[in-house]
C-alpha cells in the first residue's frame, strides 16, 4: 500500500513540480533553525582541525604567500591601468552601463548525503531579497543556482547535480557549449561541435544565454578533452563551501521565465 | 487519576523514541563536513535505525512511520520525493517478514543480515533514480555509500541500544 504511495509521490513529484517545491520549501524552513544549531559545532570543529593543520604549515605557506602577493600586485597595476583604459573607451563609444549586482551572503547548514543528489541549503530566504534562479558564488567561481526559496531558508542546486546545466563559454576560443553535471566531482560539457579546439587547463566562464546568469562568471578549468568528452573542474571546491554570496545581478528573465528565453 | 495521565504522557514520550531518534539522525546526516568526496557517501544513518527498531520494536517502527521518516528525508534531501520513503517502507517490511531470524541472532549475523538490507536498498535507489532521469546513473556513489554505511553500523547501532534502554527499558 505505502509502497504505492511511494511510487505515486514520484509520479506527483514529477508532474506537481510546483506545488512540491513549494512543500518542501516550507519543510526545509521548518527544519532550518534545528539544521542552523547543529551545523555550528561541526563547522567549529572542521575550523580546530583545520587550524591545527594550518599552524604546522605556516612558514611554507608565509613564503608561498609572500611571492603570490608580489605577482598579484603586478597583476593590479596592469588591471588598474585597463580599468582607467575600459572606462574612458567606454565614454567614448556611450556603452550602456551593466545593471547594478548585489550580494547576499548566507551559511551553508546543509549537504545533503545522497549518491543522487547535489545541492545545498542556506540561510537566507525571500525575506532577505533571495529569488529563484540567482547565481550563487563562493570564492573562486560559481557553484549553483537557487532553485527553491523559503522564507527564511533557501536551497542551491550544485552545478555538478544531474539536472544542472549552465550556459558556458570557453573563454579563449570563445567556443559556447553548455556545462552539464553527471553527480561526479567534474561536470562536462555539451553540444560541442566534434572538431572544436578544446585545450586542457582552459577557463570556462558563463556566457549569459538564457538570460539566468550574467556573462564572464568564471565556473571552471578543463581537466581532459578527449573523444569521451570534455570534463570541467568548478572553480569553487563544492565538498567544503561554508558561506556562498547569491547574486542578484537585476537581469530580466532571473524569474525562470521560460518564454523570455525563446524569445 | 492525575497520576494515570503523567504515566500516559510518559509512556507516549518514550514511545515516540524511535521516531525522535531517527529524525535527529535524518538531520545528523545533513550536516555539512567539510571532507573531499564526503557528501555523496554519506551514510544512510536512517536505515540503520529504521532496521533496528523494526527488529527490536516493529509496534513503534511501523509501515507509516518509516513512510513518513523516508518522506521528511526526501523533502530535506532536495532530491525527488517518494525515493527514501519508498526504500524505508520497503526495508522496513523485508526486515519485519524475517523478524524471527534476525531476533534469535547474534550481533555479527544482524550486521550481515543489514548488509543484505542494505544492498537492496542501493539497488532500489539506484533503480528509483535512474527511472526517474531516464537513464542508467553509475551505480557506483550507491554502492560506495552502503559500504560506509554497513561499516558505521556497529557504532549507531551502539547508540540505538544505549536510546532503546534508556527510553523503552525503564
């Protein structure tokens, strides 16, 4: 009898998308609070430990540190002088501006442990401006995007879940495919065309079709390209992301609106 | 008659242990650990519980509560619903048609009957999974996670016994 019920829930599931979400957003929100208080102590721990480990490392990691730091400030004189270049070419040629971003930063008090499943729930919801289908971002690049909002709780979808997929762009030969997850650590890329140059260590960035995230997000680097097809490493390393900033970036259609995509 | 309601109130407390532990270990199992490659093993703490407590008491670990404990799990899980519920409801009644065998054993033979338990669950989700995407998933992930879960069965069923005398023993 249960058994019957489980099966038709699937079915509800799939075709009652909505209303599900809607259910489990609510559920998900109930449970936040509890979820919030029992992940602090085992976050406080990962920190100890990881403190411990960071203490033995110290002087390696100072020198380390210490020439990045010289090569990064190369890198900020040359970025300095491309802003002042970009802003006056783009006086000259009356570039409409990007529209604004802002961020909002939530803790991750969730990862679900399932084989199946990718995602990851937040602490911040409709009421502190959270919207379906916002990008969300950690350090290095981007992770997922919002697919169910609560009020107070809100879950990303990792771009390494199988139903992830993300409009990408490889950023040298500037080849679009779009970024598909499989439930592994590494996505891949689809609807490359068979010949197209792909090289190993190449940066994938998003490309802004569709209309859900903005362009030049950076995502993630090429690990192999071969005839098996071509598997991308996200930026972000989606086992350990303790806070993640969503990102509203007041571009239309960030309301899944399907029928802005087509048109 | 005060005394018979408090009694009353007591005995219904201690009898939604099964139910309560296993909800906290739903939620155990959602904590974020910051492991490489931790998440998508995770054990299956749910299971362990719902097996133990069909063995040891099937009249607090019904048909229903499984179903309601899988249910929870799949709305928290984000992943599509009716999956865990289905997996519990169905160890839950595979346990309970082997009862007699699993009650006269001993602690070895009940970690091995979990394993048997476990591996169907594996199949199933897979099955469950891949019905629902449409395609053959990599049975792997699974496979691994019912290998970490059949190793952490000795220390949760350590903590069911310590729950299952303090609660239901008293």
């Amino acid at each position: 009898m249960l058994v019957f019920a489980s099966i038709a829930l699937m079915m509800v599931g799939k075709i009652e998308s909505v209303s599900v979400d809607s259910a489990r957003a609510r559920v998900t929100d109930a449970f936040a609070p509890i979820l919030d208080a029992i992940s602090r102590p085992a976050a406080t721990a990962a920190r100890v430990i990881e403190s411990a480990v960071e203490v033995e490392n110290a002087f390696d990691e100072n020198q380390r540190l210490k020439a990045e730091n010289a090569r990064l400030l190369q890198w900020k004189q040359a970025a300095l002088r491309l802003e002042t270049e970009n802003a006056s070419l783009r006086t000259l040629l009356r570039v409409t501006p990007e529209p604004s971003v802002s961020f909002i930063t939530a803790r991750v008090i969730a990862t679900p442990g399932s084989s199946f499943v990718r995602t990851l729930v937040v602490t911040a919801g409709r009421r502190d401006g959270v919207r379906k289908g916002q990008a969300a971002l950690a350090g290095a690049g981007l992770v997922g995007r919002v697919i169910e909002v609560g009020e107070w709780s809100s879950r990303v979808l990792l771009l390494t879940d199988i139903n992830a997929r993300v409009p990408v762009v490889l950023e040298s030969s500037r080849q679009r495919a779009v970024l598909a997850g499989d439930n592994s650590d590494q996505a891949k890329l689809l609807y490359l065309p068979p010949e197209s140059p792909v090289q190993v260590g190449e940066r994938v960035v998003t490309s802004g079709h569709g209309g859900l995230f903005p362009p030049g997000l950076p995502v993630g680097v090429v690990t192999s390209a071969s005839e098996r097809g071509v598997r991308v490493l996200p930026n972000a390393d989606l086992s350990r992301v303790e806070h993640l900033r969503l990102v509203d970036f007041g571009l239309p259609g960030t309301e899944l609106d399907l029928a802005a995509e087509w048109k | 008659m005060t005394a018979t309601f408090w009694q009353r109130l007591d005995k219904a407390g201690r009898n939604l242990a099964p139910f309560a532990v296993t909800v906290m270990l739903v939620l155990i199992g959602l904590i974020p650990i910051p492991v490489p490659a931790y998440t998508p093993v995770a054990p299956q703490l749910t299971l362990i519980s719902v097996y133990y407590w069909t063995i040891h008491r099937p009249d607090l670990m019904r048909p229903g509560v499984a179903f309601l404990l899988g249910l929870l799990q799949d709305l928290l899980i984000g992943g599509p619903l009716g999956v865990n519920a289905l997996m519990l409801v169905v160890a839950q009644w595979a346990v309970l048609n082997q009862r007699r065998v699993f009650l006269a054993s001993t602690f070895a033979l009940l970690w091995i009957g979990f394993a048997m338990v476990m591996a169907g669950a594996v199949f199933l989700e897979w099955l469950a999974f891949s019905a629902l995407s449409a395609t053959m998933l990599p049975v792997k992930p699974a496979l691994f996670q019912g290998l970490l879960t059949v190793a952490m069965f000795p220390a949760v069923g350590w903590l069911l016994i310590r729950m299952h005398r303090a609660f239901l023993n008293a």
